[in-house]
C-alpha cells in the first residue's frame, strides 16, 4: 500500500529514510482524505517575488486549495496570463472527442472519451506535483492507469517510447496563433518503460468531477515524479515509436528543458535554482525532493547520471 507522508512530523533523517508513495484510495477514502486535508488543487505557476535563495521548510503535504486550481494556471495554448487562462478556455469544444493510440502496435484503435472511462478502471489518486518554475501543489485526481491502455493495444518489441500530441485548435486557442515560433501542437513524451509505471495516470477528472477545460479537459497525462510539462493536457494522439519522440519544450529550448525532466534539486535551471520549491498557499520554500519524493521510481533510472541527463 502506498501512503501518503506527513513530512512535518519526522526528522531530516527520517524523512531521508522514507519513500514517499502516491496515495491509492477508492472513492470512499479518497473523499474521506479530501475532506480531513480540505478543498483544493492547483496546477498554478510560481509566485513573484519568493526568491529561490529562501530558507526551505517542512510542511503537511496538504491538497491545494481547489480555487487556485481552477484560476491560476499555466496553458499557453489559451494565454501567457495565469488569471485569463480560465475564462478564455471556456469557449474550447471538449465533445465529441477521439484518442487515437497507434503506431508500433498491435492492435490501434480510436477511443471516445466515453469508451475509454468505460473500459478501464478509474482510479482516485492525490498526487504531490512540481513545476520547473520553482512551485509546487498537491492535486486530488481521478483516471485511468497509461498501463492499462498500452496493455490494450499491445506495444511491438521495437516500440521504445510513447508520444502524446494535444490538439491543435487555433479557432479556439488564440495562444497557437500568438505564439507563432511555437511549434504547436504540444507534444511531449515518456519512455516505455516510464509509461508503463503505476504511477503514470491518464486524468479525467479532478476532486471526482470531470476535469475541467482549463485544467487539460477531456484527457491529459499525469507524471507526478517529472515536472509539470512532463503532463500535457488535452490529448488527442497516442504513438509509440522506436525513437525519442520531439517535445516541444525540448525543441523551443533544449538547454532548459530535456526529455527526462525527473524532478531534482541537483539539476538547476539554467535561469533558477531547483533546491527549494514553494508550495502554492504558503508562504515559506520547502526543500525539493528527487523524484518529487517518489523514491519507487529511482530503478528505472539505474546506470544513469541524473547531474547530467536532464
């Protein structure tokens, strides 16, 4: 069983000891734990002004409050202002809605939304979250295993990664237009291996209500050990390839952002430290942990020099 740690109530050694896990509920503990900790999510972005040479603290991992979910958000597609995202994307067209899952597979198919919640599981997670701006939160989710649906069409031997590409509406997102050096849509991309993790969630909703357009409606990735725009939202195509798919953070500015992108407060930013983080809703830093704290990812990187491969 994976637990959800109360940081704020163990030494620095102990907590050094810990492996934080993602919280497994069913519907009955998942609203039970909501309401001991409160409303709340926050996909929001780094608030000015909190310097990143701050002291960090410790803190209760407690869910963000759901206001700041829903009106303070990082989504280019629809605006570089984190207040306007909101209002603008409620004109975005989320039904009907096709994901197609093909390439180096057996079986491709093309899912509705619909069918999709209906074939597989859905599953109630709290998951700590970290952007590569400097902030953190803790979202309450809802969705299916990416296991799951990559079990369902059968990956070749020779598929080594998975693609994801979020639609690309410039009529409805004025960002795709704004943002021309943009190579829209947003793509971003996971490692098989990574992919196939427990952890890997495809969301569809968030606080057991449908996700909200603003906050990547009708489906986007959740990657809670990587940093945010590991998680693309609004997906619409599925690929599996033999090679490292483009992303597009990478592509805009490869220095900054690798493919990798694991959470580590060794790695600067080339612009920022990454050693502390604040935590939308408090006013002090908190230390930045390696893998977000999800220490049951660290096998899938064996061998390799996380200092470097960023």
């Amino acid at each position: 069983m994976f637990m959800f740690i109360q940081f704020s109530m163990a030494t620095q050694e102990e907590r050094e000891q810990i492996t934080p896990k993602a919280l497994y509920l069913n519907r009955r503990q998942f609203l039970k734990q909501a309401a001991v900790f409160g409303a709340g999510l926050s996909l929001a972005a780094c608030i000015p002004g909190a310097g990143p040479g701050a002291a960090p603290t410790s803190f209760p991992d407690e869910i963000t409050e759901k206001s700041e979910a829903l009106n303070f958000i990082n989504y280019y597609e629809f605006s570089l202002s984190k207040r306007s995202v909101t209002e603008i994307a409620q004109g975005f067209t989320i039904e009907p809605w096709q994901v197609e899952v093909g390439g180096l597979v057996e079986n491709p198919v093309t899912f509705t939304i619909p069918a999709l919640i209906e074939r597989f599981e859905i599953v109630e997670r709290v998951y700590r979250m970290r952007c590569v701006e400097g902030y953190s939160m803790v979202l309450p989710w809802s969705g299916f295993l990416l296991k799951d649906l990559l079990e369902e069409v059968k990956p070749l031997p020779e598929a080594k990664f998975v693609a994801f590409e979020s639609v690309l509406r410039p009529e409805e997102m004025p960002g795709q237009i704004s943002l021309r050096n943009y190579p829209w849509p947003y793509t971003e991309g996971l490692r098989l291996d990574e992919a196939m993790h427990e952890l890997t969630l495809m969301a569809t909703g968030m606080y057991s209500e449908p996700l909200s357009k603003q906050n990547g409606a009708p489906l986007r990735v959740v990657v809670p050990w990587k940093y945010g725009f590991k998680s693309p939202k609004a997906i619409q195509r599925i690929t599996l390839t033999a090679d490292q798919p483009p992303t597009l953070w990478n592509m805009l500015a490869p220095q900054e952002y690798g493919f990798l992108a694991n959470v580590n407060p060794a790695v600067d930013h080339p612009r920022w430290s990454q050693a502390t983080e604040l935590r939308l809703g408090e006013g002090e830093r908190r230390a930045t942990l390696l893998f977000n704290g999800y220490n049951e990812v660290a096998s899938l990187y064996e061998g390799i020099d996380l200092t470097i491969e960023y």
